[in-house]
C-alpha cells in the first residue's frame, strides 16, 4: 500500500527553502505561484500530494514585471476524509 504524503510533508522534509513553486489543485486544476515554499499558506498543509513535476509558470518580479520561469508544480488535492 502506497501511503499519501501531505504538503506540510513535502515542504519541511524535501523542497528547498529557495524553490519556486506552483499549487495546482488536483480537482479544478487552478494554481497558485509561491517565489518560496514558506510563503505557501498553512491551509495546504493538509493536502495530499498527488503529483510532482517541473513547469514553467508565470511570476512577477520587484518590479511588478511579468517572468516566465521554471517551477515545481505540486498537484495537490484536499483529503475528502477530512471534510
């Protein structure tokens, strides 16, 4: 039996503090881009990890300027047990 990882998991255990990330919600496939892994909301921390991989995803720099750049992008979706 394979057992499911939580975000909270994947973050303190195995990202760097540096990665670029993308949430994308397994259901809805909506995303979110975090320049940082600390700055993912606690409200992710009990999402179960579905997939993991690297893309190239939107984010804005100091300047408010638009840039492509490669990512981590975490499929997650929320644990029905536990709504």
């Amino acid at each position: 039996m394979i057992e499911r990882m939580n975000f909270k998991t994947l973050r303190t255990m195995y990202l760097s503090r540096i990665d670029r990330i993308s949430i994308c919600d397994w259901k809805t496939r909506n995303y979110e881009n975090f320049r940082f892994p600390q700055l993912v909301p606690p409200s992710y921390d009990n999402f179960s990890v579905r997939g993991i991989g690297l893309i190239t995803s939107e984010f804005y720099d100091e300047d408010g300027n638009l840039d492509l750049l490669p990512c981590i992008e975490i499929m997650v979706m929320k644990d029905e047990l536990e709504e």
